[in-house]
C-alpha cells in the first residue's frame, strides 16, 4: 500500500509535497542534488513567496507575534511548505525573535500573552519557544530549557486530579483555570514532543503515565477551558492552548464520516491536524490511524469529503500552490493522510 500511493505522490504532486516524501518518508539525506534542486524550485513556489514577502529587512515576519499575519503563522507556513529550518531568511527571523532590540521593535507579544507568562501557563514565551523547537533551536539555552521543565511540570501534575473540577472552575459563562493550576496546554505537550533533552528513562514513564491519566479524565469533556486574566493585567478571559484530547479517542468509519461532512467546514481540517504527528508516549489507540491507512490503500478517502470541508482542508493543511492541476487536490489529502498514520503503519 505505501509503496503504491508513495509512487503515486512522486508522480503527481507538486515539488513541495515530492520533497516531503523524499525527505520525512523516505529518509533522502537533504544534501542528495535533486534535493538541493527541489529545494531552490520549493522557494520559488508562490505559496513560499507569499510568506517570504512578509519579512521586514530586519528579520521579523509579518505583523506581530501570534496570529495570521505573526512569526509563528510565517515560519510555520514555511516550513509545513518544506522550506529547511536552516534557511537563511528562516534563521535570520530566529535571531530577531530572540533579539530583544529587534523583537520590540514589532508586536512581539499577544492579548493576554503577559498574563499568561505570569501565570507560567504559557503565553509570549510559549509561542516563542515552540517557534524555536520547529527549528531546532538548541535546548540548553535558558529560553527554551526553561520553558521545557515548565512544561513538564505540567504534565507531570496531570495525575494529582480526579476531576476537572479539581483544576478549574466553572464560571458563569466560562469554565477557567483556577489559580496556579498546573495541567498541560497544547503549548505544552507541543513542546515536549518536539524536544529531546527532557527525555530520561524516568521522565519518559512519568510523561506516559501522566497522558493516560488525563486522557481519561478529558476524553468525554468537551468545555473549553479559559484563562482569568488578574485584576492587575486587566481583568477578563483569555483564551490558552487546550489541548485536544478528544483527538486521542478511537475514531469508527462512521465516526470519520461524520467528521468529513460535518457542517463545520474545518472539522476535517483540524481533527487531521491535531491527531499528526502524536507521538508513541502520547498515542492512546492506533486505530484511528488503521482506518485511515485502510481508506488510503481502497482509494475511497477523496469521494467521502464534502466539497465544504475539502476547500476549508486546502486553508488549513494544504501544500500544492494550486489546485488547478489534474490529482492536486488528492496529493494534498493524500500526502497529509499517509504522514498521519506513517509511524503507525510502519
């Protein structure tokens, strides 16, 4: 089955999706030529360009720290369209974001994010360490360490809770996190599972222990949980990362189709997005992930998505420039399907 759809994405599909599958499915070193050669054609990609126009001469990207038109949206974008993390203009948006003479000359921050950082629920320095462990930015260096352990101690707390309520409070019209609770965020499960040096022995059976437990308790709860910002920063609700634990669950074909033609156009899109790249620690169940790989090798995916939720895919997920070629629309779906459940399926 892979070996079939991997020849069909390499016949078919645009530079930036023949790169992935070179490089994160098949294992190409990025040195070979024809990278080096993809590599320059990726660049010149008008998906690429668009993010690229967006760079101020001092490095910063866009307008501000987090949003549409923030670092993580441009940097992001540009590595989801296979651009390397060691690019030059990506490296030299790093040094701005980590220089503060050039960070504060932009909106380096976002509503609430300073609450949040005081909270050490994970605001500013949440979202600018994670743009650091997408490319590989060392470990050890006290931004990035500190938010790390931080991290960890939020997980690491998951198992001190037998309910929801035991960490957060439901309001009047918002459920938020009670003071000083510590249970993980996708900010903070995100970062842990992009770095390594947090990774003992130890560690890793406390980090297993600790999803279960909050696996759970959150795999049926479907509130979201807010932040109350202190009188001091404001007052008011902000909004931190939640992570999708629903997304751990199970899901039957029944199941599946109800999310690809689900009247929120985007539930495709984000349900996708959000069971990528789980790793083995975080991984509940493998057969969501046997399903997709089943409705890969059947070639029955494409005629079971709504147009809705295939045009709000392409926004969220999508790699090729255009959908205007013959199978484009397939190898997007295609390549972001099989990443999905690759590790699974091997």
């Amino acid at each position: 089955m892979k070996d079939r759809i991997i020849s069909f994405l390499l016949e078919n599909a645009g530079v930036n999706i023949r790169y992935l599958v070179h490089r994160d499915l098949l294992g190409t070193p990025k040195d070979e030529p024809f990278m080096r050669a993809m590599q320059a054609e990726i660049l010149q990609q008008s998906n690429v360009q668009k993010h690229l126009a967006a760079q101020h001469p001092d490095g910063w990207f866009g307008y501000e720290l987090h949003g549409i038109d923030g670092m993580d949206c441009h940097i992001g974008g540009l590595l989801n369209a296979g651009v390397e993390p060691d690019n030059p203009q990506i490296q030299k948006a790093i040094t701005a974001l980590v220089t503060p003479e050039i960070a504060s000359q932009h909106k380096n921050w976002f509503r609430g994010g300073d609450a949040l950082d005081a909270e050490e629920r994970g605001g500013n320095q949440a979202i600018i360490t994670n743009i650091l462990s997408w490319v590989g930015y060392p470990e050890d260096v006290p931004l990035l360490s500190r938010q790390i352990a931080l991290s960890f101690e939020h997980l690491s707390a998951v198992p001190n809770y037998q309910s929801v309520d035991d960490f957060s409070v439901r309001g009047k019209s918002e459920r938020y996190y009670k003071p000083k609770a510590r249970f993980p965020g996708s900010n903070h499960i995100g970062l842990l599972s992009a770095t390594k040096s947090w990774r003992s022995e130890e560690n890793m059976q406390t980090a297993k222990t600790a999803i279960r437990h909050g696996y759970e308790l959150m795999k049926d709860f479907d509130e979201y949980i807010t932040f109350r910002k202190p009188a001091e920063y404001g007052g008011g609700f902000v909004g931190p990362f939640n992570y999708n634990w629903q997304a751990l669950k199970p899901v039957s074909e029944e199941q599946l189709s109800g999310i690809l033609n689900s009247s929120y156009s985007f539930q495709f899109a984000f349900w996708l997005g959000a069971v990528s790249g789980v790793p083995d620690w975080v991984r509940q169940s493998t057969k969501t992930y046997e399903l997709l790989a089943d409705l890969l090798d059947k070639d029955t995916l494409m005629d079971s998505i709504s147009e809705k939720s295939l045009k709000a895919f392409r926004q969220v997920m999508g790699k090729e420039p255009s959908w205007r070629k013959k199978n484009a629309a397939k190898c997007d779906v295609t390549y972001a399907v099989l990443r999905a459940c690759w590790d699974v399926c091997q």
